[in-house]
C-alpha cells in the first residue's frame, strides 16, 4: 500500500473512532480524542509471501478476559525481519480472510501489550501481502468491556515490529 493510501485510511479510522457509534472509546474520551498513534510508515515492514497450509486444526485462545475462542490455525507464513527470520501462524475464524494475532519486542512497551492484530487476504496464487504498517490495536486496548483474542504463544517474536498502531495514548 502507498504512503498516501495508508495516511488516508489512517485519518479515516480517526474519524471512526471520533464519530461512529461503533466506536471502541467511552462515549467520555471521544470529546478530547486527537487520534490514534502510530509508526512512521515503513516499506521495509511489507512483505509479499507464500502461505504454507497446514493440517487444519482448531486451537483454543485465551482472551484478555479469561475466556476461550477456537480459531483454526490453516497455515504458517515466514519472512524476514531485520535480517531474523520468523514464522507466524494464521487462522480462519470463519469470516473471509486469515487472522494474523501476534505479539513482538515492542509489545508492552512501545504497543499494547496484549498484541496487535493484522488482516490478511489470500491471494489466487497462494501469497499474502503482509503490511505490519496496518497492524491494528485490538477494540480491548481502548476499553476493557471488549474481549479480545490473545495471540498463541506461537505467535510470540523476539523481533521488534516497528510499524503500525502504537499504544493508545
């Protein structure tokens, strides 16, 4: 995605947050809300890759309020970030596209620490684009009324991902 595309769909989620009665914030902090904070958008953080299936199979996740949730783990994906390569699972929580939870070296410090989330949409010939720039805060991290998936264990980097949502402020 380009810069400018990516800064727009930005400001659009400001918006929603701001405006929406979907909105994960108290109605309270709407008034005084200046927008979500981020990382610089980054190229390097992009990455085009093949999804490896796997035998599907249903993993049960932790949520950030003591419940479960079974997603199906369908396939892993590995890339390189600054120069370590990681591997990540995917699941299908049954709504099109693949769920991508995971937590790295930031989180807890610099993002929420429960982790953040990503989209993926899987293309015709097995690939996925997987843009860390669009890696999102779960509704949780905003108010704790929502309950969120906790990313697998799996799912854990020793890497920092510097791009996307930083921790609400």
């Amino acid at each position: 995605m380009d810069t400018d595309t990516l800064m727009a769909q930005r400001r659009a989620k400001d918006e929603f947050f701001r405006n929406d009665p979907r909105s994960p914030l108290p109605e309270a902090a709407r008034a005084t809300f200046t927008g979500l904070r981020y990382f610089p958008p980054d190229p390097a953080y992009v990455f085009r890759v093949p999804v490896e299936p796997v035998d599907v199979e249903p993993v049960t996740i932790g949520t950030t309020d003591g419940q479960e949730r079974v997603y199906h783990k369908v396939g892993e994906i590995a890339l390189p970030v600054d120069g370590t390569e990681v591997r990540l699972a995917v699941y299908s929580t049954g709504h099109p596209g693949l769920f991508l939870p995971f937590r790295d070296a930031t989180s807890g410090k610099e993002t929420y620490g429960a982790g953040r989330y990503l989209d993926l949409e899987p293309d015709d010939d097995g690939t996925v684009v997987v843009d860390f720039n669009l890696a999102y805060n779960p509704f949780c991290a905003y108010d704790e009324a929502y309950s969120c998936a906790l990313p697998p264990y799996d799912n854990w980097l020793d890497v920092p991902i510097r791009a996307g949502e930083l921790t609400p402020s």
